[in-house]
C-alpha cells in the first residue's frame, strides 16, 4: 500500500538512528532488514522501526523528514520514547 511516511530506524543498541521518507513503508523497512539498501543504515546495521509517521501526501512526509533530521538527538530520544517507550521494532505491527 502506497502511503507517504517518515520512519525512523536503528540498532539493536538504539545508539545510532537514520531517518528516512517512503512512499511504501512496509517495502521500505523490508529492504533495510534484508540489507537490500547500501549505505548508512547497512552499514551500521540500522534493521529496528523505533518511529514512523503517515502523511497524506509526500510534500508534507519530506518537509517533516527534513525537520526531523535537524533536531538533536536528545529531542529525537524523547520522541521516539514517548511513543515507543521501550524503543520496540514496530515492523510487525506495520505488516
């Protein structure tokens, strides 16, 4: 399902995090998981969903993106927490 959305990606240590936009969220973390995307999240092994958010068109899911990637860390931390308090993947509950 074709939706846009900001997702936000870790570790298992949650000590690294990456932020991404998509049109196909489920395909989108797929591809992380699987290693199928060369690059930073590969690289650091980036395979957890800690934070997605939905939008309903792609202009507003990047401008949020690009926010998001502005923000520091600590504030970042606290989003995530707040929403996924024990920083769980939420991939199973996207498929």
């Amino acid at each position: 399902m074709k939706q846009p959305a900001i997702y936000i990606i870790s570790n298992k240590y949650n000590n690294v995090l990456y932020i991404g936009v998509t049109s196909n969220l489920v395909q989108r973390v797929y591809q992380h998981k699987e290693k199928l995307i060369t690059g930073f999240s590969a690289k650091y092994n980036l395979t957890k969903l800690v934070h997605f958010e939905l939008f309903d068109d792609m202009e507003n899911a990047i401008v949020r993106e690009k926010r998001l990637k502005q923000w520091h860390r600590e504030w970042k931390n606290k989003m995530i927490t707040k929403t996924n308090p024990n920083w769980r993947d939420l991939y199973p509950d996207i498929i």
